[in-house]
C-alpha cells in the first residue's frame, strides 16, 4: 500500500507522508527534492519537485515506496496529459 501523499500535477509535484510527527525543520537535498523531520531527526514527510523528470531516490528514506509512488505518478500523468 502507498503511504498518503499529495500530488499535483500542474506543479508537477509530490509532497509523501511518511509519519505523523510534527516538523521542526526542512532539509534541501538538492533543488527538487526537500525532507521534513521532527526534532527528533524523524522523516515527517518529503517533497518532490519536478517529479516528470528522473529523480535520484538514493539516499532518501522508504526508496521502494518513493519508486512506486513515482511510477504510479508517471502513469497517472500520461494519462492526464492525454485529456
């Protein structure tokens, strides 16, 4: 099962919860992609940014998961283009 996330399109962009803990601080990977974690150093949640383009998931958490997500956003996003 996919965790929660929100994807938009437009934005050609997706935000992936990965806890329920409360952000204290953002990291920046690199330009596309940001990883909020609680005070404790737990991944809340993480933002993708240009998402349509290949995204180099090394070094993120729950890889798999993220891999998925981004197949399932590529296929969704074929299909919004079409219309």
């Amino acid at each position: 099962m996919l965790p929660k996330m929100e994807i938009d399109f437009l934005a050609d962009a997706i935000y992936i919860y990965l806890s329920d803990g409360i952000i204290e601080y953002t990291k920046e990977l690199d330009e596309d992609c940001y990883i909020d974690y609680t005070s404790n150093g737990i991944p809340v949640g993480m933002e993708l940014l240009n998402v349509s383009n290949k995204i180099d998931i090394i070094g993120l958490p729950d890889q798999n998961q993220i891999k998925m997500i981004l197949n399932k956003f590529n296929e969704r996003d074929n299909e919004y283009s079409k219309t």
